[in-house]
C-alpha cells in the first residue's frame, strides 16, 4: 500500500533561499529512489518561507529505507538551525 505524506517546513527569513536550494538537492536525491513513486516540492504564494512536499512512497519499508539514507539524516541535521519550527508532518490517504 503506498504511503501519502505532506510535509511542511517554515523556514527563518535569512535562510529562506539556502534552504530552498538543500530542499531543491534533496528532490533531486530522493526521485532516484526506486519506492518514490511521486517528491513534488512547492512553496507557498502567500507566505515564501513556507515551502510543502508532496510525497508518495511505495511501501512503508521504503520510506524508512529513505529516512535513513544519509543524505536526509544530513539534512534535517542542517536544518534544525534554519527552520521556525519542527516540519509539520501528515500522513494521508487519496479519497
């Protein structure tokens, strides 16, 4: 069964555009992925600090396979220091 998540992360204003360039880098990794089946990244019209991923994995098994790869434990190591607040994560279903 695939795994839907909606990921929210807030960025610091001085750190809106580093940060915009390590989510850019991390889309490009992660659609390599063999069970990413969907990484789209956004970023809000309203508020450009605001930026939203899309993700559809193909199993559970791998989407923890992704939490461990080392270049996401880098950065969310990275981030921590350049984000408002913790990401905002929901796992969803498609009606």
């Amino acid at each position: 069964m695939a795994i839907n998540l909606t990921v929210i992360l807030k960025s610091k204003p001085e750190n809106r555009e580093i940060l915009k360039t390590l989510l850019l880098d991390l889309v490009q990794k992660s659609t390599k992925e063999v069970a990413c089946l969907q990484y789209d990244l956004h970023q809000s019209l309203e508020d450009s600090e605001i930026f939203i991923f899309h993700e559809v994995w193909a199993s559970e098994a791998g989407l923890k396979l992704h939490n461990g790869q080392s270049y996401v434990i880098s950065f969310f190591e990275n981030a921590k220091v350049m984000l408002q607040e913790l990401p905002i994560i929901y796992r969803t279903t498609k009606l």
